[in-house]
C-alpha cells in the first residue's frame, strides 16, 4: 500500500461494514480507532444500483457453479466489477471464482 498515495485507493462501503463488525465483535476501541484514521486517508464509495445489479449477477453465477464465496465478499467483488477497478486483497485465490474480477495481493 505505501507504493499508492491515498488518493488513488478507495474502499467499499461494504468493506467498512466488514471492517466495523469485526471492531465491534471484539469490542476493539483501537481497532475503530484504526479503521476511522484509515477511511480519513481514502475515499469510501457508496454500494449503489450498479453494484447491486452486479451482484446480483455474480451471486448467480457462483450458486450455478456450486461455488459460493460468502455474500460480503461477493458484494465487495461486485462492487469491484461495478466500478471497473481492481480489488486488493491478500486471498486472491478465493476470489478467483468470480469472473473477471481483477486481483491483486498487497502483503
């Protein structure tokens, strides 16, 4: 992450969900406190129609398929797709299944 400056990183709403619940469910105030600093420094975008169309598509596609990968982390991808950009995470290989999801591993 330190090769991309804030503003050429943004995040899902959805993705701050996540991130909030897991703060929450740990009942971490340094974990929010963390989370509020990080979301400061980058642009959070809204999960609107587009995405939500797009999930709707991707979530099909991976029940035909028999491969699921857990609704957050298919609204996360659809969100992704929605917007034409490149979703970061450090478990690329779970997110292989959706198709033409782009991936990259920042660890």
């Amino acid at each position: 992450m330190l090769e991309h400056r804030p503003s050429e990183i943004c995040i899902s709403s959805i993705t701050l969900a996540e991130l909030r619940f897991g703060a929450e469910a740990r009942r971490s105030r340094k974990l929010h406190r963390l989370i509020s600093t990080f979301v400061e420094a980058v642009e959070v975008v809204s999960f609107d129609q587009p995405a939500a169309d797009r999930f709707a598509a991707v979530a099909a596609s991976l029940a035909r398929r028999g491969e699921p990968i857990g609704t957050f982390d298919t609204l996360m991808a659809a969100h992704a797709l929605s917007l034409g950009l490149t979703f970061v995470t450090n478990n690329t290989r779970h997110f292989e299944r959706v198709v033409g999801l782009r991936t990259e591993n920042w660890a």
